[in-house]
C-alpha cells in the first residue's frame, strides 16, 4: 500500500487528480488520493479555485453566470454539513453508505454535467418560491376571521368564558377563562393554505399540529359536551389529552374514536386514500359508508380506500415528517412527492407527455430547503428533469 503523501505534495497532486477525475482517467489509487483530498476542508479555497477554472475553461460554449458558480460550490461544500440530517433523494443507490468525499464530487461531476447541458432546473422568471411557515386563518362563531400571520402575540378575543392566546412561539391557545355556568360552547375553525401549517392547544388541552391545505373545526369548550368532537379535511398530527370523555376526529369518509393517544391523519382530497396512524394508545377506525370498524396499536396504520378498510405495518418516520420539519421519501412515485411539494411550497405541478410519474425515489429533505435544492436533488438521480416557470413546476420528459 502507497504511504500517504506530506500535505504540500498532497496539495501539489490536487490540480492534476481533479483533472483525472474530470476526464474519467483516475485509477482506484488515485481516486483514493482524491477523495482524501476533497475531504480536508482545508482544500476547500484551492478546490474552488481549480473547479472555477475547470468551468470556465470548458469547450461548452455555454458558461455558468457568477449566481451559478457560487450555487453550485455552495451545495458542494454544505453537503456534509447537511448529510448529519438528510439524505439526498435516491432511486437506485443509497447515498448513505458512501463516503462524504465520494458524494461530494458525484454531486460536483453531475453538477457540471447538469449545469453545462442545460439539464438542470430550469428557472425562466425571478419569481420567488419559498418555504411554507405559520400561517392560518381562524373563523370565530360570529363569522369574524383572523389572520393569525398577521396577528399579534397575546389576547386576541374572549368568547362566552374563552380566552383565544396566540403565543410568542406562533402556537394558537384556548383558555376557560369563565366559570362554568359562564361558558357557552361554540364552533370555531381554523385553516391553513397551501404553504401554511399551526400548532393549537384545544380548551381540553390537546394539542393539535394541522398540515398545509388543512381544516380543523372545534368546539370552543368541552366541559359541557358528552364528546370532544372536531371535523378535520387534510392532515393533523394530534396528542389527545386524557379525559374520561371520547375525543372523536370525523373526516368525509370515516370517524377516530379515541380516550388519550398521539396519532396522525392524513385525509387530503387528493390522496387516492386516507391514512390513520397510531403512535402512543389506541384508537378505534370506522368507515363512515360501510360503518367497518378496526382498532389500531401503536406501530400501527388504517388504510381507508373506496374498496375498504385495512390495517398495516406504520411507517412511523416516514408517516409523521412533515411534523418534524422534514420530508421522508421510502420508495414513493414521482407523483406522490410532487403532491406533497406543490402543497408545501404553494406551486402548480404539470407534467409534459410522457414525463416520468411513477418513478419511485427514497430520500430526505429539509421542508424548508428552497424548491430548487429540494428538486435539483432529484435530478441527481438522472431519471427526471424540471423546469420553473413563476409558480409553476414542469416535470419534463
């Protein structure tokens, strides 16, 4: 075996290593040499130096801007950074056993290819696509609504012996403030548009998490009710305080029947089905067209289809990500995650003829990556391209 070079030999081989590597020619040895190479942050100035050179040098009569240069340098060098967190979206390969070093540079190799041959996303308008935040509407009783982005921290109205806080941390809170012959049960909703997601605490105490594109209505008071009953259209991950009550979770097509649980629903208009998932307790599913019912244990997920009612294995991670800032892909089809997205960051999703829909990737990504990073990602994989047009997403052929 080779002894490693002395580092200023090491820095001396850099320039012609990357070369190598660039023109497919390293043997096993010199790629072990590279990666060591790229590894060492302290390369890291040169590195962007020669990758600088290596663009801009090239026989492509197409040039990388300055914005794309500095993009693509920046992805590289966040990468390991980021590995600590999520993976990058794959199809065939599992990014994760690789080396950092190894990663790095497919991603800086693709990166040049994707860039020079204008098969990366594409970005024909100025037009900002961000992230999704803490945003909502709520409708009181009286049919007042609330922008609750806009709103300030503190009281925002009492109600029939009810306090409605919104905290410093952005979190909706309903408080008895009364009496009990002072509080007077009233329905109230509250809902987030696409790129929007809130955290409330219900006067029970429950704590609800309520998803993009997602309504929840609720009483503004359980004291007085035989069940806690609230109606959710979209997905809400809920922690049910324990009471000797049921609390009750309705949806178009089926009904949550629980004491005191943490559980997920997932019941978009746009799934081909609604998904239940059990994390702590236990709860009782019942389709509201054929009234069959199920009991789920922690670990646990109903399937609710036009077909029927099932019960299967949790994806306990990958059910629950988007609570925890993140997006968990296990095999899911193009379509899937473009549904996710398009909720998420607000934005249209078409696809040209032909373009790939059931392609199934695995991955993760931050939610509040900005849609380019998040995209580009999967493009890395070499089996779908996009273009960004304003607020419109194509996945081309």
């Amino acid at each position: 075996m080779n002894k490693p070079f002395p580092r200023n030999m090491m820095n001396q081989k850099l320039p012609y290593l990357l070369n190598q590597y660039l023109n497919e020619k390293c043997s096993l040895e010199e790629l072990a040499e590279f990666y060591e190479l790229v590894d060492d942050p302290a390369n890291e100035k040169e590195l962007s130096d020669l990758l600088d050179d290596a663009i801009n040098t090239s026989t492509d009569e197409k040039q990388l801007t300055a914005n794309q240069e500095s993009d693509l340098l920046q992805y590289i060098f966040d990468y390991k950074e980021s590995q600590k967190q999520q993976s990058v979206a794959v199809r065939s390969w599992d990014y994760r056993s690789w080396s950092a070093a190894a990663v790095i540079f497919l991603i800086l190799c693709l990166g040049l290819y994707y860039f020079k041959s204008d098969r990366f996303v594409k970005e024909d308008t100025a037009v900002l696509i961000v992230p999704g935040g803490d945003k909502a509407l709520l409708t009181l009783a009286d049919g007042k609504v609330i922008n609750l982005q806009n709103a300030r921290n503190g009281e925002l109205a009492e109600v029939s012996g009810v306090k409605i806080v919104k905290t410093g941390e952005g979190q909706l809170i309903y408080r008895i403030s009364g009496g009990a012959d002072q509080v007077k049960t009233s329905q109230n909703t509250i809902s987030t548009p696409r790129g929007g997601q809130y955290t409330l605490t219900l006067p029970d105490g429950t704590k609800v998490w309520l998803n993009a594109a997602s309504s929840l209505k609720f009483p503004t008071a359980f004291s007085k009710v035989n069940e806690r009953k609230v109606a959710l259209s979209g997905e809400a991950y809920f922690e049910v305080a324990k009471l000797k009550n049921p609390f009750i979770v309705t949806t178009d097509q089926q009904k949550v029947e629980v004491l005191g649980t943490h559980f997920d629903i997932n019941a978009y208009p746009d799934e081909p089905h609604t998904r239940t998932t059990l994390l702590e307790g236990s709860i009782r599913v019942s389709s509201l067209k054929t009234g069959h019912e199920v009991t789920l244990s922690p670990g646990e997920a109903s399937i609710l289809k036009p077909a029927g009612l099932s019960v299967q294995k949790a994806d306990m991670e990958r059910n629950t990500d988007w609570k925890n800032g993140v997006f968990i892909f296990k095999n899911e089809s193009l379509e899937e995650i473009m549904r996710k997205l398009a909720r998420w960051y607000d934005v249209e999703v078409v696809y040209e003829p032909g373009a790939p829909r059931q392609e199934t990737f695995s991955g993760s990504v931050s939610k509040y990556d900005h849609i380019s990073k998040v995209l580009r990602k999967l493009e890395l994989t070499g089996e779908v391209r996009f273009k960004i047009q304003g607020k419109k997403i194509t996945v081309l052929k």
